[in-house]
C-alpha cells in the first residue's frame, strides 16, 4: 500500500465515512481486517488514510478522516511553499523545517517508504502512539531519517541528489540509484523543492479524474502557475 497525501473533497469524504463507518462495524464483529480492507467500497481509499507499514486498523481511519474533513472545511489553506507540508502520519500541517522530520527504510541497499512526519517535539500525537508520535518506521532496524530541514533549500538538494547519485568522487563505479522507486523519490524531491506542489498533489487525483490536465504536457503541470491554479480551482470547492 503505497503513501499518499491525496485528499478526497467534502462531499467524497462524507460518502467515505459512511463506508467507514460500515467498515468498522464489519471489524468489531468479524475481528477480519484484511476483508475489512478487501471491500470495494473502502479498499480504494484506505491508502490515503493509513501508513503504509502498520496494521491497518479502520478506526485508526476514521479519526484520521475527521482531520481531513476539519482541514476541508475551514480553508485553512493555503501552505506557505516550501515551508510547510501536510503530515504524512497525522494529516496536520507540519508549521516549519525544524517541526519535520525525513524517515525512509532502507532495502538492502536502497532507500524507499518516504515519509514526511511531525518531528517528535512538535507531533500533535507526541503523549500517543506508545511515544512515537507521528513516526512510523523508527522501531524498524532498517529505519532511517533526519531532520526535515537537512533537505528543504539549496543545502538540501546535495542531500537528496545523493540518493540518486553520489558523484564520481564518492563511488567512481556507478551502480545505478540507491532507491528502490525514483519515481517515490522523484515525488519527495517535488514535495520539498517545488512551490505549491506540497499542497496540490493533495488535489491530484480530482484534477486527473476532472480532465484538469489533459492540456498540459509533463512540464507544465508542474509549474508553480498551474499548481496554484489547481489549488484555487479545487480548494475553494472545498470551502463554497
């Protein structure tokens, strides 16, 4: 199940409770998540809600649902870009560099599961989660992760190349990038360095249903221009 910061509209997010709510009921009385999961009518959107790496209990979804719908309506929007994220865990705006924090696995010898989280100290979830606040791969023995700030700016654009390629200086034999997916980490990279893509990839999958993007090519949907336009176009219908 992959991470994804998607954001359903209200009116998807009212019909998504409902089928959480049978979701729930359906666990309390069977005790069987993975057919709890395996319902049509909830699987689609279990993956914007839960972290990729734990248990997927539903009523874990549905607080976090309550978040999202809270975030919908009040138009609390817009993030200020390249300064503020959406959690990855809690679906609360991470306020600055310094209150995020990086965590990624690593397989073998590749880096994959990015996740961008509250930094322990500034988590809403600091007291829950059995101290873990909004992490989720740190109990891992193949975790890894840094400050958010280490990667944000010009100073974080080293760090995150690296991933990809070291330079000849450090590894004059190329053995190809040392991430699993570069398209999850192609992800990150926009998330951290492009303006306004943090908070209109919330909208992506709307726009792509909507046809919102059918005239752009695979430039220009990334423009900071076309990204505020998305975020205007979707997150006021969030708010009228």
């Amino acid at each position: 199940m992959s991470v994804s910061t998607t954001e359903e509209r209200v009116v998807d997010l009212d019909s998504l409770e409902a089928r959480l709510a049978r979701a729930c009921t359906t666990l309390r009385r069977t005790r069987d998540i993975d057919n709890v999961l395996a319902d049509q009518q909830v699987a689609p959107f279990m993956k914007y809600l839960l972290p990729s790496d734990e248990p997927a209990y539903v009523a874990v979804a549905m607080e976090r649902l309550k978040s999202l719908r809270n975030a919908a309506r009040s138009g609390a929007r817009m993030l200020r870009p390249l300064e503020q994220w959406m959690c990855d865990d809690c679906r609360m705006v991470i306020e600055e560099p310094a209150h995020g924090y990086l965590e990624w696995l690593m397989t073998g010898h590749k880096a994959c599961g990015f996740r961008i989280v509250h930094h322990l100290p500034h988590s809403p979830q600091a007291a829950s989660n059995g101290g873990r606040g909004c992490y989720r791969h740190n109990l891992r023995p193949e975790s890894c992760g840094a400050s958010l700030h280490e990667y944000v700016g010009h100073a974080g654009l080293p760090m995150l190349l690296s991933f990809l390629d070291p330079g000849s200086c450090q590894t004059p034999e190329y053995a190809g990038p040392e991430v699993v997916s570069v398209r999850e980490w192609g992800n990150l990279f926009r998330r951290l360095h492009l303006p306004y893509y943090e908070e209109a990839q919330l909208y992506w999958t709307d726009a792509v249903q909507d046809g919102f993007l059918e005239s752009m090519n695979e430039v220009a949907i990334y423009q900071a221009e076309f990204l505020v336009q998305i975020i205007e176009h979707y997150g006021g219908e969030q708010t009228g």
